[in-house]
C-alpha cells in the first residue's frame, strides 16, 4: 500500500471514530433517568464537600429516604412509561409501621403503588429473615440477594449495622462485582451524629463496602431489604 492511500485510510478511519463511539455510548432513556438521578446525587455530594448537612426534620432532603426522594423527583419529571404516559412518575413512600405485620419491622419495603399511578418501580429482589431456615442458610439467601445489585436501583433495607438501627435508604451506583464481592452505592445520613440535639449527616458517593458487610446488617430475625429497579419502558416524556 503507497503512502497516499494509506493516509486517505487513516483520514476515513479518524472521521468514523467519532460515529462508532456516539453510537456505543448511546443511553436509552431509562440508563439517561438513572444517570440524572444519580448526578444530582453526586452534586449534593460534592457541594457538602465533606460537611455534615442537617437531617433532623421531616422536611430535611438529608434524611436518608428524603435524600433518595429528591433525587428521584429532580429527574422524574422528564420522564414517563411507554404503558402509561398520562402519568406522572412518583417514587413510594416506605410501608407505614402499622402495614409490616408482627413478622418484620419497620423500614424493608415500599408502599405497593400500581405502575398506571405513576410508580416506574418493581421489587427486583428481596430478602426476609427465614425463621424456620438456620443462620447460615439465612446468610447465604442474603448473599444471593445482595449478587442482584445493579446501577440504578434503588436499596431498602431494615438493619442493625455499624452506624445506626432502623430503616435506612440508598441508592446503587455501580453493579455488583464478583470479582470483588463488593457494591458501590450513594446515600445521605448513614454515618452522622448530634450536636445541640439536633442530627446532622454526611452524604456519601460512591462508597463501597463488601457484601457480606451489608448481609451481616439486615440478616437478623424480622429484618430484611428490598432491591427496587425501574421499569424498562422508561421514555422521554413529550
């Protein structure tokens, strides 16, 4: 080959580039929901900076679920579901105390709001706390359970972990990896404290822990969690 046809090779070759990768970085409109929820996630982020931010009052965005809330509503409104695009997305609430029964506490699930009202949603994975099976087939259940995590979804769980008791909530920000064993996820007011009575919490992005950090957490009697995925007909609303 001369050095002349060569070079109109290369020329070609460098101007199709720019074309292959627009097209293997594409996202489908559910992926682009997921990346705006998670960017105003990693802005709030990054704008506390490392500070504690107050998460005392009801109406405080950094408690845990109203953290998870806005950043779900910051991006929903440009969004729909191809099955039920006259309704306007909304995110559930968790299961009121009185709803869970004597089983299982408080904090583990969602209020079951129907798809055609609005609800993009579904339980892509759960676990309960088996009483009737051992520990340890309990964790490995556990286990199973925590292998489903995905980019994007969203993480409900009742536990008794290192920072706190309770119901807590957050958000996947990098699938499970096996060759790690560890998930990577954002939240706010998992770590925190008091200070003149009143709670203050950090935000996290992109933390990570191992799995069984997690199983150890919600693998107790009457606890449990929940994976919630969003539907795959997410579209652009027009």
């Amino acid at each position: 080959m001369n050095g002349k046809r060569f070079f109109v090779l290369f020329v070609m070759l460098v101007m199709l580039c720019p074309v292959v990768a627009a097209q293997e970085t594409a996202l489908t409109p559910r992926e682009q929901m997921i990346e705006d929820i998670l960017a105003e996630a990693k802005a709030l982020y990054e704008e506390a900076n490392g500070r504690s931010r107050r998460a005392h009052y009801s109406g405080d965005i950094y408690v845990c679920k109203n953290f998870t809330v806005h950043c779900f509503k910051a991006a929903a409104d440009k969004y729909r579901m191809a099955k039920f695009p006259e309704a306007a997305l909304v995110i559930p609430d968790n299961l009121p105390k009185d709803e869970c029964g004597k089983n299982y506490v408080y904090g583990m699930e969602w209020k079951d709001i129907p798809a055609e009202d609005g609800n993009p949603f579904y339980a892509a994975a759960s676990f309960r706390y088996d009483p009737n099976l051992s520990k340890k087939e309990n964790q490995q259940l556990a286990r199973e359970f925590m292998m489903e995590c995905k980019r994007g979804d969203y993480f409900q769980m009742a536990a008794n972990y290192y920072y706190g008791v309770g119901a807590h909530s957050m958000m996947i920000t990098g699938d499970y990896n096996p060759d790690t064993d560890k998930i990577l996820w954002t939240d706010s007011n998992m770590k925190g404290g008091k200070k003149d009575g009143i709670r203050y919490g950090y935000v996290q992005y992109d933390a990570e822990k191992d799995i069984d950090w997690f199983v150890d957490a919600f693998c107790r009697k009457k606890y449990g969690a929940t994976i919630y995925r969003l539907r795959d007909d997410i579209i652009v609303k027009e």
